[in-house]
C-alpha cells in the first residue's frame, strides 16, 4: 500500500494512543499531537494526507484551525476529518460548511474510523489508495508494486511508479510539472520543475515496451496528461 500520512489533532491522550494504534494497525503512518499551535510548524515542513481534528482544543479550536486551512492556498484542498462528541445536526452542518470533509462522533468504532479514511482517500487522493487499477490491458496493483500488461512486468523506477499510479487515477487531466511535483513527490520536495521531465521520459519508456507509451501525453505549454480514452 502506498504511504499516507495523518495527522492526528487531540488533546484527550487515551483517545489520541487509541487511534494511533489502530490507524497504524491499519497500516497508516501516524504523527499525535495536542493542538494546533503545535501542528502549525509541522505543517510548514510537510504536509500530510488526511488531518484528523478534534473540535474542542486547548487555544485555537479544531473549528478556527479549519477556517485556517481553508482560507490559505497551501492547505485549502487538504483532506480533513473532524473528530468531536458533539453530535447534534447543527453542529455537524457548522463543521461541515466550514470546510470539513467528513464528521465522526465519539465514541467511534475503529473498524468505522479506518472504513471512514479509506472512503475520504479515494474521493480526494485515490493514488494514495490500494486499488488495483486497469486502463485498457495496463494493469497497476499499489500493493504489489506491480505493472504489467498481459502478464507482461513493465520496469518500472519507485518514481515512475508513482507517477503512473497519480496518472491513472487522474485520466484525462492536464498537469503542470509544479503541480506533479507537489501531487506526486510532496510539496515539501525541492527539486528542479525539470525532473519531471526526465521521469516522464523513463516512464514512457516503460511503457512503450508494451505499446501504451502513447497514454503520456505532452501539452505544449501546459504540462502533461493521461489520455486514456485515446488510442
């Protein structure tokens, strides 16, 4: 399964222990903090996939942390998931037309808490996901590490990886080289918008051994796409 991050927002320990464990069980890396003033800083080094917020925080509360996030460019599109107790429709309909994207109510179950992630992941980040993906005869399985057509392995770099795995579950999208840098590597990765050329040039390469190079196309002046519904 491909690596995600999250971040978990809570001050209350024993439910801070008790979701780490069981979101690592689940095979997610994990980072617990207490508030938001400390979860400001690591947000400035590295961005994770999913934050997991409770609404009621010392200092700054997991609601005006939202309004945050949303209002700012780097953080806008970031997956959130508002943990609280409480459980009234107004409350839910407050967090939820404040930029959440989801709303568990304590208690929860774990088994509902990963169920709940997973389902947030294909909607926003599905090439963070372990859903083995087909387009034509090309065939990608994230927990394998696999590509293939036909039983035929396509070699493949982790990086080319990554970017197919990106490609395929964004077909037909036009992507400048920043953007792939920042969907694909992180944001939190300097290097050259240039490199992305050369790993486009290995994967087409992977490709054309098979006869899909033709999938990757370049947009003159605009980036890259995945043209999947063209032969």
């Amino acid at each position: 399964m491909t690596m995600v991050n999250i971040l978990v927002v809570e001050d209350e320990d024993a439910i801070s222990t008790l979701i780490q464990f069981t979101l690592e069980q689940a095979g997610f890396t994990v980072q617990s903090i207490s508030s938001v003033e400390k979860a400001l800083p690591l947000l400035q080094s590295q961005l994770p996939d999913v934050i997991l917020l409770d609404w009621m925080l010392p200092g700054i509360s997991g609601l005006q942390f939202i309004k945050y996030l949303r209002d700012t460019d780097r953080t806008r599109d970031l997956p959130i998931i508002l943990l609280t107790a409480r459980g009234e429709e107004t409350d839910k309909e407050q967090g939820l037309n404040l930029g959440a994207d989801d709303y568990i109510t304590k208690p929860f179950s774990p088994r509902e808490l990963v169920a709940r992630i997973n389902a947030l992941l294909r909607r926003r980040a599905p090439q963070k996901t372990s859903t083995p993906l087909h387009v034509h005869e090309l065939e990608l399985n994230p927990q394998q590490q696999r590509v293939q057509v036909n039983g035929q392995i396509i070699a493949l770099g982790p990086s080319e990886f990554k970017l197919l795995h990106f490609f395929m579950t964004h077909p037909d999208r036009i992507y400048t080289r920043r953007q792939l840098l920042d969907l694909v590597w992180g944001d939190h990765v300097f290097i050259e918008e240039r490199t992305v050329d050369v790993h486009i040039r290995r994967l087409r390469r992977g490709l054309e051994t098979v006869g899909y190079d033709y999938l990757i196309q370049t947009v003159r002046g605009s980036g890259y796409r995945f043209a999947c519904n063209q032969e």
